[in-house]
C-alpha cells in the first residue's frame, strides 16, 4: 500500500462513491429524448426501468464483489467492477433497441455495485473506530453533491443534441477511476484474504449476522434508511400534488442535499471528540423526536401544515438518518476487519433492500396529508434506538464504557 493522506484517500473514495450516483441522475433529463428514439409513449412509465435495472444490478452485485474482493484483493476487484460499469454504459449508449439498453443497464448496476462495497471496505482497510466513521461521514456529505450537480451535467450533455453523450460520459468517469485507483494502489492486508468458495463465502455472510454488535448496527441502518427512502419516494409527490409547489422540488431538493451534508461535516468534527457510537445513538433519538415534532405539525394542521415549516422539520429528521448511516457502517465492519469486503456487501445489500421494502409500507399510505410520512418517521426512529441500544450492550468498546453501557 502506498502512503497517501488522508484528504488525498476521502477525495478519492468520493470520487469512487460518485460514480454510483452519476449512472441515476444524469439519465433523468434524457428520458424524453430516450422515450422518442425507442419509440415508447410520450409520459411512458417503462423509461422508469432503466433506473430499476440499474438499482437490481447494484442489489445483485454486492453479494459478488465483496467475496471476490477478499479474495483477491480491493484494486483489481475494482479494476474489473468499474470496467464492467464502463462497458454496460457504452452499450446503453449504442443500444440497437429499448431490450438492449434495458440489459445494458443491468449490467451497468452490476458494475457500479462494486464501487458501493469496495469504498467502504477500502475505508476499513485503512482506518477503524472513530477515524473511520468520521472518514465515511466526510465522504458521504461530497457524495451528496452527486444529485445537485450530476442533473445539470445531463442536461449539459444533451446540449449536444444525443442522449448518447450522457452515457459515453459515464466510460469516460470508469477510466478516470482505473487511473486513479492504480495510484492508490491495492488496501488490502494480505493477511486478511479469505478463500473464495461455497463455503467460505456462506460461513462470511453467517458473521456477520451473528456478531450481535454487527447485527445491532445494520438494523439500525435499516431503519433508519427506511425512513430516509420514505422522503426520496415520496418528496416530489408531496410537494407536487399536496403542495401544489412542484415547480420548487428541484431547488427544495438542492436545499436539503446541502444541509445534509453540511451536518455531516459537523458530525465528523463532533465524532473524534464523543465517539461514533454516542453520534449513532443520539443521531437515532434527535431523528425520532423530529419527526414527533412532524407529526404535531400535521395534528394541528389537518395533516398538512405549512410547506416551509413542514419541510424545515423533515429536513432536520432526515439529516440525522443521513449521519446514522455512514458511522454506524463503520462500527459494524470494526469487528469484521478480516472480512470487510463481504461484510460491506451483506450489510449494504440488507439495508438497501429492507429499507425500500420498509419505506414501501409508509408511502403507499400517504395519500392527501404529510401525517404518515412524520408518523413513519417515528416509528422507525424508535426502532431504530432499539437496534442502536441492541448493538451497544454487545458492542466490547461501549460496554467498558459505564455511561455507554446505561443506554
């Protein structure tokens, strides 16, 4: 491993990170243009499936990247990841047919995927504890720039008069990060390779629900993003058709893309200084109390109180998700060390999906009121407290310390 700063390491892991966000967000201007090449219906809801494919792809991958990398190393696993992410982006870009482009995509996600686990087991390669979750926490608050700004650069691109262009750039970012990953160099201890079997691979994934401190923190980020993908589902909906201030959403979206990430730069100087494990559990606390505030808010106010008191609340609510996310990863993989690549994988596969499913549950029922998004706010943060007082009582590190262990 060659020696880099720690900056140099954060720019980097964001820069890997972004890619993920990049294969979303820049497509979203493009799909009127994409619906007119492939022939689809103007306002055709099957345009949405080349973002469900990418997603599966991501779910999917996980599962093989993180083995994979374990065994044979972070660098070329991420050599192999992001060139698959580069090449299913230039099919999409010459896809003969809408069936093309929709397998193109899925092979897409299945590249990307291993930018999501392998920046997280890169971060444990080279740190742990606090240091670590401050690092994610920092990497994390950059990867949010990824929805403010990747829009625009697809709507730039299509200045260009191809749609084309905007996927042809996503191979062009997969280079960027080959080049750049062989300066980093390769993270992992050869000490810490694990076979890569049958066997080995289903006895990695069985740590990591065993290990009641690993179990305790994933759970509390699956809450916790189940709250937050609540707001992603159901944001522009509520501000469309409740508020009727749909032309506002991409700058209401802006807004909160900031404050997260402004309140991540801050948690990152305040962990050092309390520790990851009181920033996760006070995170949880403050999250469901904002969300109780919400849904006074929506009591008082027929289930639909004002848009900028209303989303001044949500926004404070889904800021503290935001931070619970990136520090509890680190605690969860602290005891996993040996085994990062294909925790990361079994931890992110499980928190992506049981969030979704969890934030399915709370969106079918908002209808004509804010009251049920507030509502599952709360009950997701208190279960989310529960998860956090589970992982703490198992957690060696937080029972030697007194106060720590009362929670």
């Amino acid at each position: 491993m060659k020696a880099h700063s720690e900056r140099h390491i954060i720019a980097y892991l964001a820069f890997v990170s972004f890619l993920l966000a990049f294969g979303i967000d820049t497509i979203l201007p493009a799909f009127d243009e994409i619906r007119a090449d492939f022939d689809l219906a103007s306002g055709s809801s099957d345009v949405s499936k080349i973002v469900t494919l990418y997603l599966v792809g991501i779910a999917v991958g996980q599962l093989v990247w993180g083995p994979v990398s374990d065994r044979f190393g972070r660098l070329p696993t991420l050599l192999v990841g992001v060139s698959v992410y580069g090449s299913g982006a230039l099919v999409a870009a010459v896809a003969p047919s809408f069936g093309w482009m929709l397998a193109a995509r899925l092979i897409w996600g299945l590249g990307a995927a291993s930018t999501m686990v392998l920046y997280t087991a890169i971060a444990r390669d080279l740190y742990e504890g606090d240091q670590m979750a401050r690092v994610l926490q920092i990497v994390v608050a950059v990867f949010l720039i990824g929805p403010m700004v990747a829009p625009a650069i697809g709507e730039a691109l299509l200045l260009t008069g191809h749609w084309q262009a905007i996927f042809a750039s996503a191979s062009v970012l997969a280079l960027l990060t080959i080049v750049w990953s062989r300066v980093i160099g390769e993270t992992l201890d050869p000490a810490n390779r694990r076979p890569l079997n049958p066997r080995d691979t289903a006895a990695g994934f069985h740590a990591v629900f065993s290990s009641k401190a690993a179990r305790g923190y994933m759970l509390a980020m699956t809450f916790s993003s189940g709250a937050f993908y609540v707001y992603l589902g159901s944001g522009q909906p509520i501000v469309d058709e409740i508020y009727g201030k749909g032309d506002l959403f991409a700058v209401i979206f802006a807004v909160g893309a900031i404050v997260m990430g402004v309140g991540l730069v801050v948690s990152s100087r305040l962990t050092p200084r309390i520790g990851a494990r009181r920033v996760v559990f006070g995170s949880a606390w403050l999250m469901t109390a904002t969300s109780a505030v919400g849904v006074l808010l929506a009591l008082v106010a027929d289930g639909v109180p004002s848009l900028w008191v209303w989303g001044s609340a949500t926004l404070l609510g889904i800021t503290w998700m935001t931070i619970i996310s990136p520090t509890a990863m680190s605690l969860a993989l602290n005891p996993l060390e040996h085994m990062a690549g294909t925790a990361a994988a079994v931890i992110g596969c499980v928190t992506q999906g049981g969030g979704a499913a969890l934030a399915a549950l709370v969106n079918r029922e908002i209808e004509d009121t804010v009251t049920a998004l507030s509502v599952g706010g709360v009950v997701y943060g208190v279960l989310t407290i529960i998860a956090a007082a589970s992982a703490l009582r198992a957690d060696p590190v937080a029972s030697a310390d007194p106060e720590l262990a009362r929670q």
